[in-house]
C-alpha cells in the first residue's frame, strides 16, 4: 500500500464513509481473480472521513493484492472546482467509480472535462436525497455517471429520472456477498463457562440508550414469567453497563457486569455486556435474541449476525438502516418483527420455548441468500470491461 497520492493511476475509487468502504475492501478483493492474467494496476481508494480512511487501510493490508496492484489510500478532496481540478491533474485516473450514492458536483463536473468516465457501483438512492437530486436533472444529466448499477427496482426508478434510464442497470447488493453462515460451530465456546447448566440463554443485543426503559420493562417480566432464564444484555456502547447494573438492581433483579466474573451464574441472572467482541459468540449459544436500536426510531442494528448462526431474530419496527436487505427476511420467517415491547416480550418467551435446529435455520439461511448473492463479481466484471475498453484507445 502506497501513501502518496500521485498518479497516474488507472481507477480511483470513493467511499464515503465506513460502510462504503468495507464495500469497496470487497471488490479489491473481487478484482484480484479478475486481474491474474492482467497488467498491474495503479488504484487510488478515498474517503471523506477518518472511519473510512481507517477501515480501507485495514482492507488492504488482509487480502494478496501485491501482484495484481498497488493500492493508495488518501482522503478524498474539498468538492471545490478548483480544489478537483488539482486533484484529478495530481491522480490522473483513466477511471471513476462511486461507491452507492453522493453526487459530488464539483468531482463529477471535473471528471467529464477530463474525460475520465464516472461509474456508480452499488448505487441506492434514498426518498429523501430523490426529492433533492430530481431538482438537478438536467445537471445530473450532462454530468452525471456514465453508468449507475443500481441494487434494487426503486433505486433503479430513481437514479434513471436523475440520470437517464439509458444509463441505468441493476445488481445484486455487494452487501449479500458478506452474509456466510457458520456451518462449523464446534470447539469450546468460553461464553459457556458463564452460563448455567440447562438453563436458557436469552440475548438483547446492541441495546440503545433511547430504548433502556422499555427492554429493562421487557426484562422483568420475563424473569417474572420464567425466572430460570439467564439473559445477555448488550448495550450499543459499553459505557451504559454501570447504568444497567442501576437500572436491574432498582428492580431487585440479580445483574453483574461481564468483565467482573469468570464464575459461572445463577438462573434468573442478567449478564451486562462492557467487553468488546463476545456478541458473536454470545448469539451461537443463545435459545433467543433480540436485536436492538429498534424499538424507537434508531434505524436498527445488525439482524443478520445471528441468522448466520442459525439463529432466528426479533427485531423492532424500526430498521431502516437494513432496509436492503428487504421485507421478504421477515415474510419468509427468518426474522420476526414485534410492534412494541409486549410484543417482544411474548415473542421472546415463545422462541424460548421452542427447540429450534440451527442447522435447518441455517440451510433456511443459505436459501434466502444464494440468489441475492454476486453483486462484487457482476461489478468487477463491469469495472474489468470498461478498462479494458479505455486501454484500447
């Protein structure tokens, strides 16, 4: 990995921030297969902040790419037209691409001067960020991406008003390429230890600050209805973990925090979570679980973690964050969406109660996710295409 941004450089691809990154960490890795009978190129990856620059180093320091290319890592300009001119002066790229939305003006103005063709890779495009670009369409028009390959039919719908339909194709989310089930769940899980024998283990995971009132009222009664469970509880941030172990104690409930014992605990118990990277292994031993961040209007957290354990979710109504992931997750049964906290309470005394194969959750799993999946190959190829075609020129 190169640290100073000079060019020429054949693709210069931009992540926004860390989630767009962690995409664009998957099609390098996609385009090593695509490269091993190619020249070696010259990519710069970029990112507006610093969880993005972050997440872009780490990636490319874990996958072989040394003798497919060589990667810089650099912040993505001030979108000024002058600050552009500069940078595409300094990069020189023979290719553009974007990674799922943020129309840059100033970049994309640039690029068409420079006759470096735009792509839009993964694009989705919001109803509200819709409601402001449809203002600009004869902008977006003239200097919009060359090509957008959008993950679903509305964002499709949406990026062809702005841009022009004849610019427009769809894809599989790269996000599905992410989603492996745990098929190998042996050796000794040290969360295990913790947990009492034959008693169940319930999980509320990634608990947000705004929803503590209605999970700690989800808790008690619970414990109250079937007080032989042993519950996890994962607050979002750690730093709420003194708070909890308030909370529990004012209700007389029995609560430690994970990072003070090592002895196993009593049925009835409440083990508040305030070390980091247990919540995996915490889901492969749970009988239930609930994923936070929404039971209030939080955008949700990650639901699909404990679906690749074999583990069936519930969730709140609110998870507008894994909204592409699409309602059919809940229709097809694989996670179960509750109205309220007495909906989550009922559902999660119900999935105690029922002994469920992680096996067949997980071929249920691989099912629902196989056709979703390809979404890096189909852009590698597109990306592939088109330096080939600038290569010919």
């Amino acid at each position: 990995m190169k640290e100073v941004a000079e060019g020429p450089f054949d693709l210069w691809i931009q992540a926004a921030s860390g989630g767009e990154s962690m995409l664009t960490n998957m099609v390098l890795e996609g385009l090593v297969t695509f490269l091993a009978d190619k020249k070696k190129l010259q990519i710069l990856v970029t990112s507006g902040t610093k969880q993005g620059i972050d997440s872009l180093i780490k990636g490319c320091k874990s996958h072989p790419s040394k003798s497919t290319f060589d990667i810089t890592v650099a912040y993505f300009p001030f979108d000024a037209p002058g600050l552009m001119e500069k940078a595409f002066n300094q990069f020189a790229p023979k290719l553009a691409v974007i990674v799922e939305t943020e129309l840059w003006p100033g970049f994309l103005i640039t690029a068409k001067r420079k006759n470096v063709p735009v792509l839009l890779i993964n694009g989705r495009m919001s109803e509200k960020s819709f409601g402001s670009y449809k203002y600009f369409t004869k902008f977006f028009g003239e200097y919009g991406p060359e090509k957008v390959l959008a993950i679903s039919p509305t964002d499709g719908e949406r990026f062809a008003e702005i841009v022009g339909p004849d610019k427009v194709s769809l894809i599989n989310n790269i996000k599905f390429d992410r989603i492996e089930p745990q098929v190998n769940l042996s050796g000794h899980n040290p969360i295990a230890d913790l947990l009492p024998a034959d008693s169940p283990f319930l999980l509320l995971g990634s608990i947000r600050r705004e929803e503590e009132a209605k999970i700690l009222k989800a808790v008690a009664k619970i414990l109250a209805a079937q007080p032989d469970i042993t519950i996890g509880l994962f607050p979002k941030h750690i730093e709420r973990a003194d708070h909890w172990i308030e909370l529990l104690t004012k209700e007389k409930i029995t609560a430690i925090k994970r990072s003070t014992t090592l002895a196993r605990q009593s049925p009835g118990s409440v083990i508040v979570w305030d070390v980091f990277g247990e919540l995996a292994g915490a889901y492969a031993l749970a009988r239930a679980a609930f994923v936070g961040g929404s039971l209030e209007e939080l955008g949700g957290q990650n639901f699909l973690e404990p679906l690749v354990f074999g583990l069936k979710p519930i969730i709140g109504p609110y998870w507008k964050n894994f909204a592409w992931v699409g309602r059919e997750i809940v229709t097809s049964g694989l996670v179960k969406e509750v109205a309220d906290e007495n909906e989550l309470i009922t559902g999660l005394l119900t999935a105690i109660d029922v002994d469920v194969s992680r096996d067949q959750v997980i071929q249920q799993v691989q099912a629902f996710f196989e056709p979703r999946k390809g979404g890096t190959h189909q852009v590698c190829q597109q990306i592939i295409d088109k330096l080939d075609v600038l290569g010919k020129r």
